[in-house]
C-alpha cells in the first residue's frame, strides 16, 4: 500500500483555521497516511535527524504543509530541510534515499490571486517564488509535483474573511490532495505516461530549468533534433541552452495527437505537436513536428526517457 506522509510546519498550529483543518481531516481522508507537527515535535529546534530521515523513507508520497510566509516557510520547515535533506542522504555520492519519491509542496496564502501577477503587489508569480523547492526535489532525484495551495487563507475576526470561508477553501486545498493521491493509487501505465507527457510541455512551453528534464531522461538517452544528435543529460543541456537563446518562455505546445504501445518492458510514445512561439528576433515561430519516444516506468514508479526523436513535417 502506498504511505503518504505529511510533513506540517506551523509555529502557530492552534491559532490556524487552514493548516490544521487539512492536517487534522487528511487522516480521516487517507489510508495509512503520517502526520508529523514538526514544530510540536521540535519546539526547540533540535532535530531527530535520523527518526525524520527514517520517515521518509517509510513514505512514498511527502507533502509538505506551510503557512507561506514572506514569500516562504516558516523556519522551523527550513531548518528541518537543512539537518534532514543531509549529504550522502539526500544528494552526494550515495545521496539517492529520496529518489523517486513524490515532492507534494500544499500551502496557504494569506494575499489574493491577483497580487501574485507582474502587476500586482507582490510582483512575482507563486510559482516563480516556489523555484528553491523545485530544485531541492531535483536535487534529490524526487518527483517534484505541482504546488497546491489556495489564496484567501488568512482569518482575522472582523476584519478579513470569515472562518467559514477559510474552512470552505481548506476543504477545497484538501480535495486536491487527495485526488492526487488517488491518482498514484488508480493509474494505469498509459495514464501515467499521458500526464507526463502533458506536464513535459508544460514545462517546455515556460522553458523551465534543465533539471526538470533531465531528471527524467536516461544518462544515455539518444536525442534527435532538427538541430542534431546528442546524447544523455549533458548532449540536452547543450540544445537546450541554444533553444532558450533564441526562444522566448510563454509559448505553447498543442498536442495533437499521442499514442502509447507497449514494447516489451519500455513504451514507445508516437506524438504529434504544434509548436507556437516567438524568437528573441521578434519572429513568429509556427512548426509541426512527430515526436517518437521510448520510455519505462522505473521500479520507482517514474518515468524515464530513453529514445527521443524529434522530426520536422
């Protein structure tokens, strides 16, 4: 059976309507599910180091449960990441305890939807702010999923929101929990592979870090490009660095059509994609391309890229 873990950071627990509410109905949502109150555990700051690194390795799934602070976390979340997330445990030469297991960021912002725009007050996009987290998941050969959190999650009696309508969207921040981890419970390998696909560019069309990627492809992996042949992570980092000189984030891949078949223990992944995106030059870029993958699902339940060939119709 699947174990989720919920690591909860909350130097203010009692005072919470959200936090608490998700941290406290989860346990009647999931089966064997684990909630550790890291502040509760460790008021002083002194850390189990290895009763939480034991932990998570018990856990398949670990969401980690926060107030999003100044932009942030909370310290206590920051100094466990620091004593946890330990070398020759989380990264190093035999830092791979952590690989393959799901990185589920579930958080509460106090600031509307709007003030989290280039033009609102806080300028930068939630997503932009979460990036340290991104890569710390990389770092540590995990999956790193998409953040959930929901905006209006502050209650100050008579003066902003109500409890009910923070509980309302604490239910709602929960659901999305839950379908998540019911999603890793139900399925099948073709879904699997779909939902990465879709994810894959999604990040391509925000020309998102190199770790992202190549987490996901096989240190051999052959690539084929317009552009040419390259091999493992290093061959797509140098494609990748000449693509994002030339062009711009925010464009789009349309996925037209995909077909997975088994073969033998890999996949092979036939796609069609319409590109749509603008050059540093300020020309429109237009391009369909087939798309031939080879992939597997890894013993870890991750999929990983062994053939990947782009071809220009």
């Amino acid at each position: 059976m699947m174990k989720t873990l919920m690591i909860l950071a909350h130097p203010r627990l009692e005072k919470s309507v959200a936090n608490k509410r998700i941290a406290d109905e989860i346990k009647n949502k999931i089966d064997d599910v684990e909630v550790r109150d890291i502040f509760s555990l460790y008021p002083d700051y002194k850390i189990d180091v290895e009763a939480e690194q034991q932990a998570l390795i018990n856990a398949d799934t670990i969401i980690f449960q926060y107030p999003f602070w100044w932009y942030n976390m909370p310290a206590i979340l920051k100094a466990w990441f620091d004593e946890v997330f330990d070398f020759n445990f989380a990264y190093g030469p035999e830092g791979n305890k952590l690989k393959g297991k799901n990185f589920q960021l579930s958080f509460t912002v106090g600031g509307p939807a709007e003030a989290y725009t280039p033009t609102g007050y806080n300028h930068f996009r939630i997503e932009e702010l979460t990036k340290p987290m991104e890569q710390t998941a990389y770092m540590a050969q995990m999956n790193f999923l998409k953040p959930i959190y929901e905006h209006g999650m502050v209650y100050v009696p008579n003066v902003y929101n109500t409890q009910e309508a923070v509980e309302a969207r604490a239910d709602q921040q929960l659901e999305r929990i839950i379908s998540v981890i019911d999603g890793f419970k139900n399925e099948t390998p073709e879904v699997q592979i779909t939902a990465f696909v879709k994810d894959w560019f999604a990040h391509f069309d925000q020309l998102a870090e190199d770790g992202y990627f190549t987490h996901s492809l096989d240190k051999d992996a052959q690539l084929v490009f317009p552009e040419g042949e390259f091999i493992g992570h290093q061959g797509f980092s140098e494609w990748y660095s000449a693509i994002k000189k030339e062009i711009k984030p925010d464009n789009q891949h349309i996925i037209e059509s995909i077909s997975i078949t088994p073969n033998n223990e890999y996949f092979n992944v036939d796609l069609a994609v319409k590109l749509k995106a603008e050059k540093y030059s300020g020309e429109a870029l237009q391009l369909n391309v087939k798309e031939k993958w080879k992939v597997e699902i890894t013993k870890e339940g991750n999929v990983k890229i062994h053939t990947y060939k782009v071809k220009a119709v």
